[in-house]
C-alpha cells in the first residue's frame, strides 16, 4: 500500500488503526538506537532513515537528488516490512540477523534480500529491531555502500 505522507507521523496516522501504535513504537526504538547521523524522513513513500547530504552530498547513485537510503519500514496490505540495507550488504549482519531472529519471535523468519515481513504486529522483535539498529553508523555504511556500487 502506498500512503501519500510528508511526515513520520502524517504516514503512521494514515495506516490502519491496529497497526498504528506497533508503528510508533517501531519508529520510536529504531530512532533511540540508531547512530547519530542518520536522519528520519518519507523516503519513497515509507518511513525512512538515511544519510543526509550533508553527509554525503553524492546523495543516492539512482538518484543523487535522494540522500542515501540506509533503513526504512512500511505497513503494506498484510504485513510490516522492514528495510535494512545492512542485512543486505553485509554477510556478517545478515548471518547474525538469521541466528538471533529465532530467540526474538516464534513464527518462522519470512525474509527477501532486505526485506523482513511481519505478518502480525504483535510478532515484530522490537529488542532484535533495537540492536539490528546499531551495527553500522554512517560513516561505515558509505564505505559499504561505495565499495559495493560502481559509480559511472
């Protein structure tokens, strides 16, 4: 689903009753342990934390005008989706993401290249969420990121 938001806030009061307060406080831990650097936003049409340019003025190589997209969450139809471009691009914090997820949830880990899906709201592993937050400040992650995207 797509929410026409230009605020955090404007995106969670437009979501379904039952999943706003799971987002806020989604919204609220990844804000509390997220390294300082990182700015929260609407970033494609979902809640989003990157790297402003004043950090990095290259800003995102698809579109440079975008600061670079680092971690963002959604309510789509049947599910919360989780961004983290870390379990993506890194191996590390993507093997260490599948070995604690079991720890934090019982339901089976449903999950594409970056995108962890949480059918039920009540299932979202807030403390797992918490310490996925701190694996990368942003300096460490446009060193990842320019290592691993060939610029033109």
């Amino acid at each position: 689903m797509q929410y026409q938001a230009e605020t955090p806030e404007a995106y969670i009061k437009q979501v379904p009753e039952e999943r706003q307060e799971a987002l806020r406080k989604l919204r609220e831990t990844i804000n509390k342990n997220l390294p300082e650097g990182f700015q929260e936003g609407i970033q494609y049409g979902m809640i989003g934390y990157f790297v402003p340019h004043t950090i990095y003025p290259d800003g995102y190589h698809c579109k440079p005008s975008e600061p670079l997209p680092f971690m963002s969450f959604a309510s789509q139809k049947n599910s919360v989706n989780l961004y983290h471009m870390g379990v993506y691009a890194v191996p590390e914090i993507y093997d260490w993401f599948v070995s604690e997820y079991p720890k934090h949830c019982k339901r089976k880990l449903d999950m594409g290249k970056s995108c962890i899906r949480f059918k039920k709201v009540e299932d979202i592993p807030i403390d797992l969420i918490a310490e996925l937050c701190t694996k990368l400040t942003p300096e460490q992650w446009i060193v990842i990121y320019e290592t691993n995207i060939k610029k033109k």
